[in-house]
C-alpha cells in the first residue's frame, strides 16, 4: 500500500464491521485488520508531513478502533472508520485538522474549533460583537466558500446570556462550534490525488486559522495575552 493512497480494501473492510460488529467476528479477522491499520497509518503521517510543509503541527493522533459504550445505548464495540486529528502548536496557533475515513460515502474532512472552552467561546463572542466583518471578508472568499461551503456545528436557538438577540451578528454569536466540514465519497477516497486535496483544503483555512488565533491569544484590547 502506498503512503499517500487510502485503499480500497479499508473501505471493504468496514462495509464487513458494519454487518459484523461484534468481538468473535473481530478476532477471527484482526489480521486484516492489523494489516489495514498499518497501511492507514502510514497514510495519516503522509499527511502530518505535508501539513508542516506549510503550519506548525507537532502532532497527529489516529484514533482506536474500540468504542467507548459505558454510557451509549449502542454497545457495538468497534468503530466502522478511521478517525485522526492533527494537533496546532499551542498556544500561539489555535484549531486543528481532523480526517475520517469510512465507506459508503460518509468520509469528510474537518477543522476549526470543536469544543471551545468556555473562555474561548465568550472572547470569540465577544469578537464578532465588536467587529464581524473581518471574519464575513474572510469566510465568504470565493476560494475560501468553495473549499470550506459554511459553518456547521451546534448552535443555540437564541441569544447567549448577556448578548442582544437582535444583534446584527447574533447568526455568529449563537453558536457553540465553528467548525467547517468537507466530504469525499468513496470513489474520490481511494484516488491517487486524494491526499494532495485533503492538503490544498487545509491550507485554504488558514485565514481563518490566522484570525482566531489572534483573536484567542489577545484580550478584547487586543493586548497579548500569551
């Protein structure tokens, strides 16, 4: 398996999980699975090495293959995708990059700011109560929408406390994740030149990636707070 090539065979492979998601099962195929695994992981550092071409990323974590089903009401014990997040160097650069693999059309990339802290999530507020033009210039670039589309992510159904719901930004302010989303389906997973558009994706964020970070690392004076 090449590097830099997600193959078919993991795509095949959790079609079989999805119908077989159980430990017997498993065990009698953790061979393959190992063998997959392997091939994915190489993948996944491919495009670690990429990304420090072009940002500080100090590192890249794939997730494991077990569930956790303490407190889901699905106790199938094994996931049915490959899942890995790419780590900015904190605390000077903030978000990160996420790659899921898995069939049937649902692989994406992701990136942006999941679960904000509580700080961060009001200082970002507090930003587009002040100014929200700059980051309108930045998200509606023509380059930038084609890549990216919109935010996704959970949002309040009204104003935060201590905001007015009438609000010219109030669309910005009310939610709770900026995150962006892009999704492949299984054809363009498996091509030779997937990993160069995962890359040329992530690289088209980071005017966003730059203005908050600048945003997060200053108070509402705009004085370092780092």
């Amino acid at each position: 398996m090449k590097t830099n090539i997600i193959s078919q065979d993991v795509l095949d492979f959790f079609k079989k999980l999805e119908k077989n998601n159980d430990r017997d099962w498993f065990n009698e195929h953790k061979k393959e699975f190992k063998s997959i695994e392997s091939g994915a992981k190489k993948v996944y550092q491919s495009l670690f090495e990429a990304l420090k071409a072009h940002d500080e990323v100090d590192k890249v974590k794939m997730f494991r293959i077990y569930r956790d089903v303490r407190f889901s009401k699905d106790k199938s014990p094994y996931k049915t995708h490959f899942g890995g997040y790419y780590h900015r160097k904190k605390p000077q650069l903030r978000g990160g990059y996420y790659l899921h693999i898995q069939p049937n059309n649902q692989s994406f990339i992701a990136t942006g700011f999941w679960e904000p802290s509580k700080d961060d999530l009001f200082r970002i507020r507090k930003e587009f109560e002040m100014d929200d033009k700059p980051i309108r210039k930045i998200i509606s670039q023509k380059d930038f929408k084609s890549t990216w589309g919109d935010f996704v992510g959970d949002e309040l159904k009204t104003a935060p406390k201590g905001f007015d719901k009438e609000h010219s930004a109030i669309d910005l302010i009310r939610k709770k994740q900026y995150i962006f989303t892009k999704k492949y389906t299984d054809k363009q997973v498996v091509a030779d030149n997937f990993l160069d558009d995962v890359n040329t994706s992530f690289k088209a964020i980071r005017p966003y990636f730059d203005y908050m970070s600048e945003v997060l690392t200053t108070n509402l004076n705009g004085e370092s707070l780092i």
